[in-house]
C-alpha cells in the first residue's frame, strides 16, 4: 500500500537557498560586516518577533496591511518585524541609559512582509542596517555616505552612484512657492519619477498642484541635470535662497572633495516617497544596472523615537537590500565578494582509516584550506567525477607521508612529499587563479 | 498636553541583544562557521514560516503546543520553524536532484518555540546544525563527531566531554531480555537520569517494567561506569552479544584512537529522548559546567525525508546550541573565541574637517584597525572619556602627517611620525594584549 507523503514546498515569496547562493550570499554578509566594524559600528540583534503595537504604533495604515501578524499562546497580539528600523527605535528608547551616544550600530537580519510577489520582491528578505544615533552634525551623514560606498564596493558591487537630496529643502521650497499644504503629495508623486517617467509625474503634479506650481517643482526637480554637484547646489541656491539645508549640503560637498570620494550626485528628485526622514536622503544605484533601483537607502530622521519616549533623539542611516543586490550582482555576472578559501577532498582508499583520514585532514584545514573527507573507498576515477560534481578543484591521494594531487579541472596529476609541499601547491594555484 | 507613548518592552522569552553580548556573539558564530567549511561543508537557508504541515506533519503531537502557528493573508495555515531539522528535511526532499550526495551542509539560524519560559530557555534562540546525508559510512559518524570537538574549541569552549551510544543496541538489548515492547517508556525514563536522578529512574523503570528488567537495565546503563571506552564497550558486548551497532561502535573506537581525538565516553545511558535517531547517538558536556547539559546533540537517523518522499535518505548530524554554549561561557568567565580586532577612535579637532578624517581613518581600517572617526571638537579630555566609555582603547589626534596616540588605559601618549607607525604600535599592542 502506497503511503502518502507531504508535498515538500515553501510558501510562495519564500526562498530556500541552496549552497550555490548561500555562500556568496554569506561571503558578502561577511565583507558588509567586516566593512561596517572597521568604522566602529557595532552588532546589535533584536526579537524576530513583537508586539504588533510596537511595530504598528497606535495607527496602521498601509504598513499594516502587509505585516504577519496574529495571537499567540498567551493571548498577546504579536507580529513578526516588517524592517529593522522600528525595532531599533524600540531598542534605543528601551535601552538608552546602558548605551554611550552617538551609537553607531549596525543590524543585519532578516524581515517579513506579506507584499504582493513579483520580480525581485520576496515576502521574506534580508536588511542590513547602519545608523548613527545622538548626533546632528553633518560628519555622521557623511560617514554613513562614505560608508554606503565603502561597504558596497566591499560586497563586490563595483562602481555605484549615490544620490542625495535634502527634505527639508524640497519643503521649504514648496513652501515658497506656496504648495507647502501638498507637501506629501508632491513628495510621493516624484518618489515615483524613475519608475513612471516624466510625463506622467507632469500630469499628477498638474492635476495635484495646478499648472503654474507644476512647472515651478519641475524646475527644482531639473536642476539635477546641471550635473556635478557644486553647479546643482548653486542652482538650488538660485532657487530657493540660502538656508541651514543648502548650507548642510555644502558642508557634504565639501567633506566629499576633501576625502576624495566619488560617485555622489546631488539629485533634488530625490525624496524616499513617505519615509520618516527629515534632512538628508540617500540612494544608490549600481552603475552596471541602475535600473534595479535603489541597492542601499536612508537618510537623517529627527527623532527616531517619538513613538516610545519623550526624549527626543535624531539621527542618520541607511540599509543595504541584500536580496535586491544579489539579484542585480548575478544579473551582471559580476564576480562575488566571495573570498573564498581553496577546497579540496581526501579520496578514501580504505573505509577504516577515517580516523587517520581525519587526522590528514586537519593539516590542511589549519593552513586555511577547506577539506573534504571522503566515505567510500570506490575507484578513484568515481572520487574524482564526485569531486567534480561537487565543484571541487583537487582531490588529494595519500600514500604514506606523500600526496598526489589530482587537478580535477585540468586532468592531470602532481606529486608532492608531504602535507606540507601539497598545501603550498594547492594555496599557490588558488592565489593565481583568483 | 503631555502625550502618552507606547511602553518599549520585548516578548517574555524574548531578547535583545547589545553590542557587549551581541558581538562575541556574532565572534563565536564565525568561528563555528570557519570551522564547519573547513570540513567542505557547505551553507544552505530556508524560510523562517513554512506551511504548518509541513513542519508539524499530519499528526501533531507535544510539538504543536509549542509551534506559532497562524492563518496568514491568503488563509494559508503557516508556522515559524521550530528547529532547522525539519525543514532542512523538506529541503532534501524538494531539492534532492540538485544536490550531491553524500551531501554535507550547516544552517545557522534562529527557531521558535512557545515552550514556558525558564533559566536559559527562550521562546527564540539559534541553532547551529551541520548533517552529512546519503552516507551510512561509520566514517561520517566520526566526522560528526570530530567536528563536534573541533567546532566547539573553535568557539572557545574549553575540554569537552562527547557522550555516546548507539539506540540500535540499546533496543536489541531491551529486546534481549524481553522489554522491547517498553522501548518508548525505558528511553523516555533513562533520558532524564541527568535531570531526576537514579533513584527516580529506578522507581520509574520498576514501576514500567518491573523489579527483575528494570535491575537488567540498570546493570546495562551502569556499564558507562567501566570508564574507558574499550572496556565499556566490552562490558556491553558481555551483556548483548556482538551485533551490527557494537561493530560499528568499534569502528569508531578504532577512528579515535586513529585520530588521537581524546573527551568522548561511551555512555549507555545516553538516549535522547524521543528523538527520531535510530543509530549512534551524542551529547556533549563543558568539562567546567557539565550541569548546564549538552551544549551540542545529535546522532543519526534511518530516514530523513520520510514525511516529503518515497526516497529513503539516511544521515547523521548535530546541532550547537548557542544560546546555552553562550551562557555557560558567560558563567565560567571563559574568554569568548571573539578574535576581536584592534579598536581606535580619532578625535575631532575642527567640524568641518570630516572629510580628511575619515580619509586618515581608513588608512588604519585597511590595516585591520576598526577606526571610529569623533564627530563633535568638543576638548580632547572630554573625548577621551567617551572612548573610555565605549570601550575603545586607542584615540588618535592627527597634526599634519603625525599622531599622538592617546592610551586611554595607562592614560599616557604615544607619539608617531606617521599613520604607518601609529597603526604599528597599535597593531602591536594589541598583540601583546591578547
């Protein structure tokens, strides 16, 4: 009698990563990581799960909608986190008096939202956040610009364009040209520029703010085309007249000619639709493929936790898109930052010497090459094919104290002495072919 | 008008974790991981929600009290993962024709359990599982095995005891002297022998199996008394005749003594409970804090995939616990693996000079020196104090080309000529240190 068996699958927007991904996938966690320490940043984690009414606040909206949220066991309304911004603001009210500010923290984990799947968008995703709380000085927005370019270029993801703008400015022009009371709608509608086009954010903005003001915010949202950024902040000046925003702008501009950083464009359509922020905004596309959008966005905000304390703390940081990077990486074939170490298989001559075999192992293991064991002592033309299929470079023979290394791409043997002599051969070809 | 705000609190059974917890924990993560692909074994990632089916199969059972379990948007019946054994068996399942075998993987990540809440149990922690499936080799065993050994010490464990049997010989004994049918009880009972003690595993036994079995399966448990693993393995061939499981425990012997791998004990009273393993079996103790229990569990099972697929897949795994490894490190004040680099902050003299800073900070970040660049000119003592108050040992105040490096511990000053001998001092001091 047949047995039934369950239907093996994950829920739609949910991936398994099967070690063809997830290893360059952790090798650029890894390179994200070691960039993010390197500026003093330091981890931080916090519960995958929480009550829905510190993620949702005592509104909703449209977040809510997309948040997995339901009743535990104890009765408790809980909801698994959409970001890791909220919960950071969460972490800083509850935790204030046990951390030294500015904190410079950095977060890398995964978030769920119950979005519509399509291209490139999953239910189940991967965010690695950098912030500097407890200090307004445009120094912390710089380094986390200069940041943004330094862990990106870590991750493998070649050359990279940020573009930057400032909130306050764009209001402060529409509030000279009198569309101060459409703020949000005119912030929305050009969030949308790249993805829509001109035309139609033409239109909406006509029909939102009236022919006249519409022309006026193309203007503003055009001196982007002036190109570098000097000439774009005189044009805003031009535009808007001097005030803290361009003066913070110029402040930036300058910390970006004196450390040399390229790649940062200042782009007044620039305007992180209906986040939270307040001052700077960031986002940054690849050069080999803007037009996956934005791989790494933030910005200042001025209180981070309103919601969960009366004291007042602003900060600035931005969150690299894991999965969206990955995807665009693999789409340029660009090569990971995957430092990865040699590889290479013992073959398995007598079943009952795994214990030496183990022990064979552990030599090239400490000289940091990872090494397979092998099981089953079948001809060693099938340890070679197993070795292949498994992607591995050499397969190592020992007989006595003395190897044979079998190169596994290019068919051919080489024999050495010792343990010693096979690991510098196996090191040095990895080191030429990388 | 005052206005009210939401209380920040996280989930009973739930954590956050600072920077002082979170960053040798992340270190010891590492050093696991390091580990495990110097073996070749290869990373993989699943969902955290999966369908409930799937996890919690068709029957249900003492797991399902304790799964988060709800009805998601599409009226799908959904469930956070409460191990990584499960899913990863629906992986092999689903993705069995891409994978080669013997497949050899870790999965280091969190799972949930609603479980109540008690010293060092969370309702979420991480698990760290690394399998060989498609061998029934006695050689992957001792991989496990070694590994086990291996990994721990990586993450600065300390001596460690593994604790091993074999179920199979444990049945055919039980079988032996006719209490095969009370297989589930008697291994349910010797289980807890840890937890409750003797004289409550005696009462428990006489009272399921009566007077005259329960003595012959005492007699059996306390053969792990004989101390050394030959003799105890020769005490229980005495008592069960020679069979497949003794010979394979033999072959194991034979892989240690080969290896020279010392800290594993052939224990007869190990179990693991109602666990689905069906051949050798492990649990491993901290020589300095047995009593917090097995930090690292496994063993190996017939069937894998059995609930996903037709295919029979045998294996043999074990899974770290990190949070109960972590606090025990915590307890016995053992100096956590954290490999932690050299840290340094450079002092702000002038605001708007954010630019050359960080461009002086990464010369030391490209030398393996986390470099946090200040970003507030307040004086130099009250800069001082904030390293000290973060920890950071090392501030540098730059004039021209050269540095005084401030001491923050001896509170003394360095001078150097240049960034390269400034990074020099700092590398070697810290080299001293540690």
């Amino acid at each position: 009698m047949a047995e039934s068996v369950i239907d093996p699958r994950v829920l739609k927007g949910f991936r398994d990563f099967l070690p063809a991904q997830e290893a360059p996938r952790r090798a650029m966690l890894e390179a994200v990581e070691t960039c993010f320490r390197s500026f003093g940043f330091l981890p931080i984690d916090t519960p995958a799960l929480e009550y829905a009414e510190i993620l949702l606040g005592k509104g909703g909206g449209e977040t809510e909608k997309q948040v997995y949220r339901f009743t535990d066991h104890g009765g408790r309304d809980v909801a698994l986190r959409f970001d890791l911004t909220v919960p950071f603001a969460r972490f800083v009210a509850e935790h204030r008096s046990d951390l030294v500010f500015p904190f410079k923290r950095y977060h890398i984990a995964k978030v769920w939202r119950g979005e519509n799947t399509q291209k490139g968008r999953y239910r189940e995703f991967t965010q690695c956040d950098f912030d500097i709380v407890g200090s307004n000085s445009a120094a912390a927005d710089f380094e986390i610009l200069f940041m943004i370019k330094e862990s990106l270029g870590a991750a493998g993801a070649g050359e990279t364009t940020v573009r930057i703008n400032h909130r306050a400015l764009f209001n402060r022009f529409l509030d000279g040209i009198g569309a101060g009371d459409k703020s949000v709608a005119v912030l929305r509608c050009v969030d949308k520029l790249s993805k829509i086009g001109g035309d139609a954010v033409r239109e909406h903005l006509e029909a939102s703010a009236g022919r006249e003001q519409c022309a006026r915010i193309l203007e503003f949202i055009n001196a982007r085309d002036e190109g570098e950024y000097g000439v774009v902040l005189a044009r805003l000046v031009d535009l808007c007249g001097e005030g803290e925003d361009t003066a913070y702008l110029a402040d930036l501009h300058r910390y970006l000619k004196d450390s040399k950083t390229g790649g940062v464009v200042l782009d007044p359509s620039i305007t992180r639709g209906l986040d939270y922020y307040t001052g700077v905004v960031y986002e940054t596309f690849l050069d080999k493929l803007p037009a996956i959008g934005s791989v790494c966005s933030g910005g200042r905000y001025d209180n981070l936790t309103a919601l969960y304390s009366k004291e007042k703390t602003g900060g600035v940081g931005a969150s690299i898109g894991l999965d969206r990077l990955q995807a665009a990486l693999e789409e340029t074939g660009a090569k990971s930052a995957a430092n990865e170490k040699p590889r290479a298989a013992l073959a398995c001559l007598d079943e009952k010497e795994a214990g030496s075999a183990q022990a064979a192992a552990s030599v090239f293991r400490a000289k940091g090459i990872n090494c397979e064991v092998f099981f089953e002592s079948s001809k060693l033309t099938r340890q070679y094919i197993l070795a292949e299929k498994k992607g591995i470079p050499w397969v190592l023979v020992k007989t006595g104290e003395s190897f044979t290394l079998r190169d596994i791409r290019r068919r051919r043997d080489i024999e050495a002495a010792d343990a010693e002599k096979a690991a510098g051969i196996i090191l040095q070809n990895g080191l030429l072919q990388s």
